[in-house]
C-alpha cells in the first residue's frame, strides 16, 4: 500500500510539473499573440537579439561598472538579484531606440524591484531610475506600494506616470510573462502582462511632459529624455528573477 501511495504522488509532482511548464509556454504564447496583432511585423519572422538565455550574462554590466555585479547569478535558468552578496542595478552593453522588449519575471514575497529603458550611463547620476522610465515589478499583495498613489505603484505600472488598467499580476514566486514596447516615432509605449495589455503611455513632447510634471519625477533633470539609451535590470534590495529575455527593433 506504502509503495502504491508514493507512486501516485511521484505521478502527481510529474503531473503538475508538465502543466506548470505548458501553462508558462501558454501565457508567452498569448502575450506574443498580443504583440502580433499590434506590431508592425510578424514575430515569426522578425529578428530577435537574445538578452538571457539561460546561461550567459554577457550581454549586461553592472551600471557604472565594466563587469557584473556580484550580486547577480544563475539559477535554474533565471536571472536573480541575490541582495545579501550585496549591490547592484545593472544595464545592457549595447543601448535601444524603437523596440519590443520580452521577459519573464518573478519576484520574492513582499518584494519591489523593476526594469528601465532609456538610461544614460552618467556619473552625473548615480541610479539608472533618474534617467531610465521604469515598468514596476512587486508583489501586488504584500508590498505597500500597491496600495498607494493609489495604483502607480503596482506591478506593470509605468512607475509613477501611468497606473495599469487591470490587475493581471501573479503571485509572488510565480512567473509573470511581459512585453515593452516602445516606439518614439509613433509616440507610444506600452506594457502587455500575462497577455493583457495593461498600459498605454506618450513617449515624447507635451504629452509626455505632462505626466512628468504631475509626478514625482518633476524637475529631474535628465529623466525620461533619452530616447537611445540602456535596458536596465534594478537592485531595490529584494530577491528577483528574470528569464528568457530578448528584443528586437522596431522599424
């Protein structure tokens, strides 16, 4: 009987592993779905340059740092921020105008981390966020930033300027498939989580300018001005995990 109990739970784990696996493949298969329909071209046919793929960090450095942060490793696949081996927001090698970003992204319980386009690498500015928009990354249940502002804080938003429309976040410790697009020669940037577009934003000029100045960030200079610059990864002191993350340019 003992022996029978344990094969039906070694069947289960299997079980549950697989649908783990295929709903994952399901949620990047709709959320590419969701950027087809929106795009100029078809994924199938676009070009993607490959940011992470599982086992090498070569295309990123530490900000203001010609190597990567200790901080920083690999796990099962995954980008993670480890806070206890001590600091580091990092940046891509190379920098990006017009571009649709994916990536996959969890984050520990109560945590609050992000990512950034737009930095300029400036010793001038200490942190990518003074330069770089961020789209926040957080536990939506736990941390008190989802509850302010009273919802730019939350996991999506366009930090501080554009609260999501929906919540579509999972949980904390589960993977979160994204798409940022931006597109300054339209004037548009976006985020799609889980396959649901949740925000829309301007990108330059008065409409831009606007949500600038009814936020925090009003009177930063350098901020939000750069349309070349770094894809930045944030150290906020919380545990972190990015996987599978590419881009490709936009024409």
């Amino acid at each position: 009987m003992t022996k029978i109990k344990i094969l039906v739970w070694l069947v289960m784990g299997l079980v549950a592993c697989k649908n783990q696996k295929d709903n994952e493949a399901k949620i990047q298969n709709e959320v590419m779905g969701v950027v087809i329909e929106h795009g100029k071209e078809s994924y199938q046919t676009s070009k993607w340059e490959i940011l992470f793929d599982g086992t090498s960090m070569d295309s990123w450095r530490g900000y203001l740092m010609e190597q990567m942060p200790e901080s920083w490793t690999i796990e099962d696949g995954a980008m993670v921020f480890m806070p206890k081996k001590g600091g580091g927001n990092i940046i891509t090698k190379k920098k990006y105008t017009n571009f649709e970003l994916y990536l996959e992204w969890k984050i520990s319980e109560g945590g609050n981390s992000g990512f950034f386009w737009g930095v300029s690498e400036d010793e001038a500015f200490n942190q990518p966020y003074q330069t770089g928009p961020e789209i926040q990354v957080l536990d939506n249940e736990r941390h008190p930033d989802a509850f302010k502002n009273p919802k730019f804080h939350q996991a999506g938003a366009l930090y501080d300027l554009v609260q999501p429309k929906y919540d579509v976040c999972k949980p904390a410790g589960q993977w979160n498939a994204c798409v940022l697009k931006i597109d300054y020669n339209a004037n548009h940037g976006s985020v799609t989580l889980n396959g649901k577009e949740i925000v829309e934003f301007p990108l330059k000029g008065k409409p831009w300018e606007d949500l600038v100045e009814n936020s925090k960030f009003k009177g930063w200079e350098g901020f939000g001005v750069h349309h070349t610059g770094h894809i930045g990864l944030q150290d906020h002191g919380d545990k972190v995990w990015y996987k599978n993350i590419k881009i490709r340019a936009l024409n």
